[in-house]
C-alpha cells in the first residue's frame, strides 16, 4: 500500500480519539464521522483498559481498533482496484 493509504488510514483513525479528548460537541462530531467502525472500536478500548488496568488507554486501544478496521478495508479496496485494472 502506498503512502496515500497509510495517511489516510492514521489520519481517519484518529478522528474519534481526539475528539473524544477534546470533548463537547467536537466529541459528537467524531462519533458521527466513525460511526460504522465505533461497536469494535469501544470493544477494542475495554479490552486495551482490562489488559493495561487504566481507563487512560481506552482511547488507545479505541484508536488502534479504528486503525485495523480501516486498514483492511483499505487493503480491500486496493486489491479490487487491481483487480479492475488488470480486467481493462
């Protein structure tokens, strides 16, 4: 994967954690804009709070499972793009 994706996969991943730090409406925003992702994400926040035993990390942990769901859809969406390119 090229440059482009990885920023894009870090950049859309951290929407919803800083959000959620800066609070108030801003925190609205990120929830909406993460929306599809956030059932696995808060999963992946509690289980970052039980292993490390400190609810500072559940951010973290929100973030790094943003960061896996959009990383594989992104992969997704690059193969199928290939795959288009090598039908043309």
């Amino acid at each position: 994967m090229g440059a482009k994706y990885w920023t894009f996969c870090l950049a859309y991943s951290a929407i919803f954690p800083v959000t959620g730090a800066l609070g108030g409406s801003l925190q609205t925003f990120g929830i909406l804009l993460t929306f599809p992702f956030l059932p696995l994400a808060y999963m992946g926040g509690m289980a970052m709070v039980a292993l490390v035993q400190s609810n500072s990390f559940y951010l973290l942990g929100a973030f790094l499972s943003i960061f896996a769901q959009v990383l594989v859809i992104a992969f997704c969406l690059l193969v199928r793009k290939q795959a288009k390119e090598q039908q043309a």
